[in-house]
C-alpha cells in the first residue's frame, strides 16, 4: 500500500511541475489544451486497461486492438480541443470526482462487504466457518497453472520413476482462468466475473474475496505463489511472492498502446517479458525447495508459473512450449519428491492439481504463435485437470471422492 501512495504522490507532483512548466513555455491558452488532451490520453489508457482486466479485450492485445486504442485516446484528445473553456472548467472537476469514485468506491466496499474466509476449510463446510483441526502432516500440494488432464503423463512418469505410489484422476476446474479459480476455490463461491476490486481484493458480482480477511487453519503452512495475493494471508508460516527482475520503470510507458513500436524507448517484448516471466518461473521453484517446511513439516502450498505458456513473444509452436513446459514442471516434480524421501521418508504425501487446462482461446487470439503455429496438439487439450496424489506407499484411494479442484483441500483433513 505504500508504495501505491509513493507513486501516486509522485505522479501528483509531476503533473503539477509539468503543468506549470507547460505554462510558463507556452501560455495558459495553449498549456491549457495541451493539458485537456493529455487528459483524454490517460482517461483512454485507464479505459483500455480496465477492458483489458475484465476480458474484452485480451491480455495480449493485437495490433488491431492497440491501434483502434491510440485512435481512440487521440480522438478523444482531438474532441476537447472542440469543446469551449468554460466548459472545460467544469468538466475538469467532474473528471476528478468521477475519476475518484470510480477508483475508489470498489475498494471500500471490498472492504466493507469481504467476510474472514478460513483456508484451508473442507468443501462440505462454509469457509467463513472455523475449519477442523489439521491432522499432522507432511502434504506438498503444488497447483501447476493451466496444466491439462491429458497431458499429465510426464509428471505421473517422474513421481513412479522417484519410487513412488501415484493414483491419477481428472477433475473439473472451478472456472475460466487463473483469476477465477483460486477465489472460486478459496470461496467455494462462483468467481466467473472476477476482476480486482482492491490491493488485496477480487471481487465477482456480489462475492468479495479479500486474500488480507483470510486466515490460515493452521500455524504450519508455507506459500509459494504468483499472481494472486496469498501473501497477505493471515498466519502463514511463512510465504513467498516472486520479485519481477530486471524492471526498469519503462513497463508503464511500453505498455501504452503503440509506443512499443518507438524503438528508441527499447520496448523489446521478445526478450524482456519473456525473460521476466522464466525468472519468475524459477525464482519460485528455488523458493519452494527452500521454504521452512523442509525443516519443519507441515503443509507447503506452491502456486508454479509452469506448464503455463511463457508469456512475451513465443520462440516456438504453441504445441512444442507447452510440451517443454511440461517437462520442465515434471523435472521440478521430480526434485521434490526425491527431496521429500530424502527428509521425511516414508511419512509424506504429493498432491498435485491445477487451476485450469491449456488455453489455447487466449494464447491463440492474437498473432503471437501464428509465426510458429498456434494449433496444439490433441492430446494437450482437455475441459478437466489431473489430480495426482503421490505416496511412498499405498493408501486407501481419497481422491475418488474429489470431483472438482474446489475440493482438491480436502485431502489436507483425511
Ligand atoms: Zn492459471
């Protein structure tokens, strides 16, 4: 939050010096049009970016997308050079106190409305209800992000090669997307209009779930995780947020529909948001063989950026990266499960699922994989995700009664 306030102070100071400045090189009138279609600029860029988090348009827009942006923010620029001072004196309030409560109002009610949720918390039981108490454990759940149940084999592979007992089912996912899921599942709650209403807060019509209002059921938990705000859950043992590398402030400004094509701002997409996004990947596999759990036991959830498409401009077919994904996560599956013989022994347990399968409806919208190919193959392509439960020996079958990944937590309390 405070670094919110930071840049937000920032920016205050800077469009009040650049304002002034404006004005002393080249006189109110002018300064003043300039400023009004700097204005309609931003107003045009916070709209795209608010289409851009609810889905209409996609994550990675196209050209068409970020050219109709620019005409549009420009057009917006030029239709307040039309519209008379006085007027504009006027709006410009409007616009803040608008702009305002628009920021503003979802936030509060996030705050207001989101209940204390408990996690984990058995499915047949409302999270805000206190869950039972944890039996003791030494459970590894990893959630590989938009992994397909077709195309678990290699990760089944590497469990049985590490000497393992694995039983593998498929499960139905709790929604769409990553945005979806994990509330869907924290809330039991459908999450299918998720967007984010708050630092801390996703909100779906009228279910709020606030990641800093949830409480962990246990003193023994370790988090591993991207994306969403698992960090400010309450009473972890410990958790861990991958810190993006190699970002040099000019994300914000690359970001502005076009400007990626100026070359002199060196918004080269191929390598810099590919790059930031294996750095990620691997910060996090080290994390997650790092955390207290390896000393201390009890539960370690790990939320991995794999076999998820690598994000950027792509190097290969859509097909060809995610098996390489795969592969990659069925390496790191390996690693803990000999890691966990290693220090628990026989008293272990392996349970990995994911948030939803492969999909290719996002990565196949723009024009990124058409270079390489965008169709992947059959067997990658699934409406369920696996449920893989791994144990050095053999135990009574828990996972049939498990359908969905809403469930998946239940298999902490048996
Ligand atoms: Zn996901």
């Amino acid at each position: 939050m405070a670094e919110v306030v930071i840049a937000l102070g920032l920016m205050l100071v800077w469009v009040i010096a650049g304002v002034a400045l404006l004005r002393l090189i080249l006189g109110q009138a002018i300064s003043y049009k300039v400023t009004n279609v700097g204005i309609a600029l931003v107003f045009s860029l916070v709209v795209f970016r608010y289409l851009q988090q609810i889905e209409l348009i996609p994550a990675h827009p196209t050209t068409l997308h970020k050219t109709l942006a620019l005409a549009s923010g420009l057009a917006a620029g030029l239709l307040t050079l039309k519209i008379r001072q006085d007027i504009w004196k006027r709006l410009h309030l409007a616009v803040i106190v608008g702009g305002l409560i628009f920021t503003l109002l979802p936030v509060v009610l996030a705050n207001t409305l989101a209940p204390t949720v408990y996690w984990p918390s058995p499915s047949d039981q409302p999270p805000t209800q206190q869950a039972p108490k944890l039996p003791a454990q030494n459970t590894i759940v990893l959630l590989l992000d938009e992994f397909s149940a077709s195309a678990a084999g290699p990760v089944v592979d590497q469990l049985k090669d590490a000497g393992l007992h694995v039983t593998s089912t498929s499960i139905d996912p709790a929604g769409k997307n990553t945005i979806n899921v994990i509330p869907a599942i924290w809330t039991r709650s459908n999450f299918d209009q998720s967007v984010a209403c708050g630092p801390t807060q996703l909100c779906s019509a009228s279910h709020v779930l606030d990641f800093a209002k949830v409480r962990a059921s246990s003193a023994n938990i370790d988090i591993v995780g991207f994306f969403h705000r698992y960090c400010s859950i309450q009473g972890l043992r410990s958790c861990s947020f991958p810190v993006p590398t190699a970002t040099d402030g000019s994300g914000l400004a690359c970001s502005f529909p076009g400007l990626s094509m100026l070359e002199f701002l060196g918004c080269d997409e191929k390598t810099d948001i590919r790059a930031l996004s294996i750095s990620m990947r691997d910060s996090m596999q080290n994390s997650l063989l790092e955390a207290p759990f390896w000393q201390k036991g009890g539960i370690l959830f790990a939320h991995l950026l794999v076999p998820h498409p690598l994000m950027g401009v792509p190097m290969k077919s859509l097909s060809d990266e995610y098996t390489d994904n795969i592969a990659n996560g069925a390496r790191l599956v390996k690693l803990v499960a000999q890691k966990a013989k290693l220090v628990f022994g026989n008293d272990f347990k392996i349970i990995i699922f994911s948030d939803h399968p492969l999909r290719p409806e996002i990565w196949c919208a723009g024009k990124q994989y058409i270079e390489f190919g965008c169709t992947p193959d059959a067997s990658q392509i699934s409406t369920k995700v696996p449920l893989i439960i791994a144990t050095p020996s053999v135990e009574t079958p828990a996972h049939k009664k498990i359908k969905k990944n809403q469930a998946v937590f239940d298999l902490l309390f048996k």
